[in-house]
C-alpha cells in the first residue's frame, strides 16, 4: 500500500477580510459607551451652567464647553454606526 503525503499550499482559516471586520466590530462596541460618557459630560456641563449642579470637572480650556462634548458624542456615534456597517457587510444605503 502506497500513501502520499502532500505537504505545500494550505488552506487558509479565515480571510484578512474577515478579521477586519471582526476588529471593526469590536472597536465600534467600545465606541458606544465613549459617545455616552461624552454625552454625559456634555449634560453635566449644561447642567453646571444652568446651577443645577455644581462645578463641571474641567473648568477651562477646551473641554469645559458642552458644544465640544455633545459634538464628540455625536461624531463617536457616527463612527460606530460606520463601524458596525462594515462589520456585518452592509453596503446598502439607507
């Protein structure tokens, strides 16, 4: 009995494509919760300047304006949306 052995090409596990994509997935979870601590944020600086609260933690520069807050959640959110996209192979445009 004769039996061959071939040893050369192998088949590869999962595409470069397919890891992408599961990477994209994983950022875009961990960006959801960023956008609603920023979000937060931006909350508890309106309500600091309204006295609702007390002092906002960041009391100059450029992270102590809510507009910087809530448009960095918002661009956050935009991301992951984009991210998840990508991630389940949705190419559709809505």
């Amino acid at each position: 009995m004769l039996v061959r052995i071939r040893l050369g090409k192998h088949t590869p596990v999962g595409s470069k494509r397919a890891t992408n994509r599961r990477v994209a997935q994983a950022i875009a979870a961990l960006l959801k919760p960023a956008a609603l601590v920023a979000c937060v944020l931006g909350c508890w600086r309106i309500a600091s300047d309204f006295k609702w609260t007390g002092g906002f933690a960041i009391p100059s520069g450029l992270f102590s304006h809510w507009q910087v807050w809530l448009g960095g959640a918002a661009v956050l959110q935009l991301c992951s949306h984009a991210l998840n996209r990508y991630g389940k192979g949705d190419r559709t445009v809505s």
